[in-house]
C-alpha cells in the first residue's frame, strides 16, 4: 500500500509539471528586473527624469516563438523624446521564454509596469497632508505638462500672490490744473504683491496725456499744440478680497509722486509733487486658470481682465498745477500663485 501511495503521489507530481511545461505564459528568462534594468540604463536628460518621476511607464512587448521580445507601445507617456529612448533600445533586451500553448510555440504579449522613484521634500508640507496613506503629496518636480485647474482635486496654495497689470484708461480733470490741461487718456503698470490674508503692496506707473489749452485773452497762457504728460509714481497698498465665480475686488491707497509737463503761464515752470490717491478694482476671471511650472516647481497662472476706477488729488508746487483726476479703464491682469500641495482627480 505504501509503495502504491508513493507511485500515485510520483505520477501526479510528474503530470503537473508536464502540464507546466505545456502550457507557460511568456516571461523574461532571468526575470522581471532585468527586464526593468534595460530601461532604467537609460541615459535620459535631467526634463525627462523629472517628467518620469511623476509619471508611470505601461510597456507592451510582442515575443517571437523563438522568444525574442520587442517593444511594441509606451502608454501614459507624453513626450515622445523619451518614448524614441525606451524604442531604440530593443537590442538589449533580454531572452524570454515563449509561450506555449499545448507544448506549441505561440507569438505571446508581455505587458511591463515602470515607475521612477520621486524624492520627496517635505519642505512646506503641510502637517494635515502628512502620512504614508495620504492621498496629498508635496510635488518637488512638477511635469511640463500645462494643465487646467479643473483637472485638480485639491490645490494648496504658499502664502504669496504676484498680480502684474498693464492697461488703459480715460481721464477726467477739475480744479485749477484742468484750465490748462483738457481731459485725455492714459496707461498704467502695476506690479502687487498679496499675502495669505489678502492684504498687500506693490507698485504702479501711471502715464496720462491730455491737449495743451491753447492761448486765450482770458487766460495768460502760452499757445500749445499737441498732447502734455502728467506722470505718476506710485506706491500701493490695499486689501485682495475673497474670489468667487463672478470674479474678485480690491481696493488699494496709492500714494504718488508726480510731474507734468504742461505750461502754466508765460512762464515755463515744471509742476510737480504729491498726489495721493485710492482705486477701486474688479477683476472678471477669463477661464479657470492653469498649472504649470516655474523653476521646477508648480505654479498656477490666472488671467483677468480688470476694471478700476481712482480718483486722486493734486498737491503740486505751483496752485495751477492743483485739482484732482479721475480715471476709468480696463487692463490685463496676470496673477501668479505658488503652489505648496496638489491632488488630481482621479
């Protein structure tokens, strides 16, 4: 009886292992990381290895019958110079084993997961993102890849907000200034600078154009012709409010430095001085925003196009000079926003 047992427990043993050999999925002979190995040898430049850090690789290898393998597709990877890398290298494959379906050579597929591994900063991480299960990571590299904010689950944003504004406006004169000067148009550059809570500073140019007032028997004037600078040099400070679907307010105190060149009397005399002033702003979104990257880091871009209205007061060194202007205008506005955590939709 034993000796039956021994001889049943032998056949079986040796069945399964004909059953293995018969039937065998394809693989690499000397096992999956060399196959990884051939790929990770890649002299891939320093974009390209940031961009694989934040991406998976899906490889599809066609084997032969003879078990030579070849690579067929790169899923998931977008730029193409690292996809020409991963192709050129079929030469160093290494040999598979084929698949065999019934002890018969079969032309078989072999699919390949690659990963890059990411060192992390934990820099600015957020405690509330901390642990090994959360969803939230710090991105250290951020892919080339320009992507829109509704794309996102989750955006933590640093502190800090960069606004860059250029635009036009038209003028309003009153007061002694504006028997001299007829009303005009002008140009502005702003540069802000916001924090966490929205309060901020910065600064601006202000450049506005009106007609010289010609020569009359009323007012001693010297006849003009052409347009006349008021110019300003301002610093900002102000208040960002809360965004919503509709758009965005700020309001911010401007005090300025400024000149003109018109002429008041028969004299020549060159008016400047202080002019102080407040701006009201609205800002309309135009889109929803993007990610992309500054620096290797990730960054959001939002554009807006921006309405405001000031008014501001003239104290310069000549009494003609004094009175107040009023402006009403639209600009391009561009604001900038460092990232700290992100999470996109699955």
């Amino acid at each position: 009886m034993k000796l039956l047992a021994l001889l049943l427990v032998a056949s079986t043993t040796a069945f399964a292992q004909v059953a293995d050999v018969t039937n065998r999925k394809t693989e690499p002979k000397e096992g999956k990381a060399a196959l990884q190995l051939v790929y990770y040898r890649i002299d891939f430049t320093k974009e390209e290895t940031e961009y694989l850090r934040n991406h998976s690789a899906e490889l599809i290898f066609s084997v032969s019958q003879q078990g030579n393998a070849k690579l067929e597709k790169v899923n998931d990877i977008e730029m193409h110079s690292i996809v020409d890398s991963m192709m050129n290298v079929n030469d160093r494959l290494p040999e598979f084993y084929p698949e065999l379906v019934n002890g018969q050579a079969q032309v078989g597929v072999y699919f390949l997961k690659l990963a890059w591994p990411n060192y992390q900063s934990q820099l600015g991480l957020n405690p509330m993102y901390q642990g090994l299960n959360s969803p939230y990571q710090y991105q250290q590299f951020y892919n080339p890849t320009m992507r829109k904010l509704n794309e996102f689950e989750e955006i933590t944003y640093r502190r800090t907000r960069y606004d860059m504004l250029i635009g036009f406006f038209g003028t309003h004169l009153s007061g002694n200034i504006a028997a001299y000067l007829n009303d005009g148009w002008g140009t502005k550059f702003d540069f802000m600078i916001y924090g966490k809570n929205g309060w901020g500073g910065g600064f601006l140019s202000t450049i506005i154009i009106g007609k010289q007032e010609k020569y009359s028997s009323s007012q001693p004037i010297r006849t003009q012709t052409g347009g006349r600078l008021l110019t300003l040099f301002s610093g900002a400070f102000g208040k960002l409010f809360r965004e919503t679907s509709a758009g965005q307010f700020s309001l911010q105190v401007e005090p300025s430095i400024g000149m003109t060149s018109a002429t008041f009397g028969t004299d020549s005399q060159l008016g400047w001085g202080f002019s102080p002033g407040v701006t009201a702003v609205y800002m309309m979104p135009l889109g929803k925003g993007r990610m992309t990257r500054q620096y290797f880091l990730p960054v959001v871009y939002k554009q807006y196009l921006s309405f405001h209205l000031a008014a501001r007061k003239l104290m310069f060194n000549i009494p003609q000079a004094s009175g107040n202007v009023y402006e009403f205008g639209v600009s391009y506005r561009l604001a900038t926003k460092p990232v700290a955590n992100y999470k996109l939709k699955n």
